[in-house]
C-alpha cells in the first residue's frame, strides 16, 4: 500500500512540475545594453522584463501614442503595474526615440500586436 502511494505521489510530482516551471521566472539573456543608448533605457527594459523579453519591445515601431496605448494594454490585460506619471514618461520618450514607426511593409495599415 505505501509503495503505491509512494509511486501515484512521485506520477502527481512529474505531471505538475511542467506547468510550475512555466510560473517560474526566467532570466533572459539580454541587458539594456543589448539596445540603443538613450535616457531611459535602462528604466524601460527593467519595466518590460519584468514580463516578456525586450527583443519583443524591440521588434516594434509605433508612435508615442501607440505606445502609450500598448502600456494601457498591458496594464488592464496583463497585470502590468501602472508607472507613476514621471516613470511613464521616461519610458514614453525613450520608446518614442528609439522604436518610431517604421514605413508599411506591404501588409496593410499598422495593428498593435499586444490588442489581439
């Protein structure tokens, strides 16, 4: 009787160890110095890891105002904690710098990925 404890206690260990490691954090293999230099690097690559990576922020190119509705987004959607006025924007304008909006590539008007 103990010994097939034992073994369904060890079978409930494996099957639920996979979805608790996707609940762990991460490191990622990235530092703000991997990005363009600008005021408010560092504060905005801290701000976004803390989620996903920032190669992802990095792929983006979209006006203040887009950007500041991805912060809205991820705020009301994801759980993101709000950035007082001042740290909102240092983050802003070092987006707004860094990653402006790039021509169309031919695939149509501009969507927010994160809106899906």
């Amino acid at each position: 009787m103990m010994q097939r404890l034992a073994w369904f206690a060890l079978a409930g260990a494996l099957w639920i160890a996979p979805a608790m490691a996707q609940t762990s954090f991460t490191p990622r293999d990235e530092s703000p110095q991997d990005f363009p230099a600008g005021l408010g690097r560092d504060e905005t690559f801290y701000a976004c890891t803390a989620c996903h990576g920032f190669k992802l922020v990095a792929q983006q190119g979209m006006t203040r105002a887009q950007w500041d509705d991805s912060i809205n987004l991820m705020i009301r959607r994801h759980n993101m904690p709000p950035l007082d006025d001042k740290d909102r924007d240092v983050v802003l304008n070092y987006l707004e710098a860094a990653y402006p909006p790039r021509a169309p590539t031919g695939r149509g008007v501009w969507q927010n990925p994160f809106a899906k």
